[in-house]
C-alpha cells in the first residue's frame, strides 16, 4: 500500500475499512492515507503527553481543568470523513459534551503528533496545512528521535512558532502553561536504537 493511496473517485470510509488492521488511515480532502501502525516508543511518548495533560486539564486534578484530552480521536469534518490525531484537545466551552456514539464534529483547539520517518513528511506537509486550513489554534511536534517538541499557534490562518524545546527542559507549553512538564520523562524507557528499530520494522 502506498503512502497515499489516491482514486479516481474520492476515497471513502469503505476504502479505509479495507486497509489492514496493522495499518492506520485518514482521509483528507477525497485522499486515503495509510500507515503501519506505530511500534512502542512512539506509542510511549504519546501516551506520556496524554498523561501529563488529562489529570491537570481534563480531569481538574492540580489544575485548572475546562478542557477534553482525547488519545487518537476519531473527527469527522466536511473535508476529512475520518482522521485521528496523536492526541488532540477540545475547550468545554466549544465542546460541552463529548458524543457518545458518533465521531467528534468540532475541529480541535489543540493538537499533538508525534513525529517518525514515516510520517514527518505527511506530519509536516499535508497535516499542518490541513490543520492551519481547518483552524487548530496551537499544535505541537514531538519527536522522540530527536528528543524535541515544537509548539505553534494559528495566528491569521499562519503557524507562529512559540518555541522548540528538548531533552530535559521543564517547560510551560502552549495553551497549557497552566502546569510545568518535565520533558525528560518523555524519553525514559528505551534507548536511542529503538528508535532506528521502530523504523525498520515491517
């Protein structure tokens, strides 16, 4: 399966139940893109995000709460019948009440992706055009490669970089300066060549 699986006629939710189930897809604007499913430090940096974030902000635990914290969330817009975000984020304000049997209609205020060679490009290029077009206010870049994550803020239908961050850094991260993360707990449990691992797998 290619990268992005393009159709003479726009791809729909039947192409993307069709992809194995090793695989991960989208649809953005009528193209079908598909993945193998990422191994586990990239499952562990986003689930040590997820973590530092829900307690404060979605749950109200050490922090100001108000917001929805949501691990790879189904969301379905005009433009895009299905994507998933690493990890996204919805103001209760905007967002009251989470559906209980349907996808999620309400574009993010805040998205996550953690970033691997397979996907940086289509991270970088169709997704954060796709999410400036759409009006994510703040989305960061983690990459555990590098041990980095950079933030950016929609600002007049541009990304402004806030700040790039890494390794050990305590930091304050848009919009959730609220609570200090310490990024260094982001990296711990495995070692620099898993990384390389992760990407030569099948």
């Amino acid at each position: 399966m290619r990268l992005a699986a393009k159709t003479i006629q726009p791809a729909t939710l039947a192409d993307l139940e069709r992809i194995p189930p090793t695989w991960r897809g989208e649809i953005i604007d009528g193209t079908l893109y598909a993945f193998p499913r990422p191994r586990a430090p990239h499952a562990r940096v986003e689930g040590r995000v997820y973590g530092d974030l829900d307690g404060p902000f979605d749950r109200g635990r050490d922090g100001p709460g108000g917001w929805w914290i949501l691990p790879e969330p189904g969301i379905e817009l005009p433009r895009a019948p299905e994507f998933s975000p690493d990890v996204a984020g919805w103001r209760k304000e905007r967002l009251p009440r989470l559906p209980k049997a349907s996808a999620i209609t309400v574009v993010p205020d805040w998205i996550c992706e953690v970033l691997s060679r397979r996907t940086r490009s289509y991270d970088n290029i169709v997704k954060r055009r796709f999410y400036a077009e759409i009006g994510v206010g703040y989305l960061w870049y983690v990459d555990p490669l590098a041990r980095t994550v950079m933030v950016s803020q929609l600002v007049e239908g541009r990304w402004v970089e806030l700040g790039y961050h890494g390794e050990d850094e305590k930091v304050r991260l848009a919009p959730f300066e609220a609570v200090e993360i310490d990024l260094s707990a982001w990296w711990e449990g495995f070692e620099e060549d898993q990384d390389e691992e992760e990407e030569s797998g099948p």
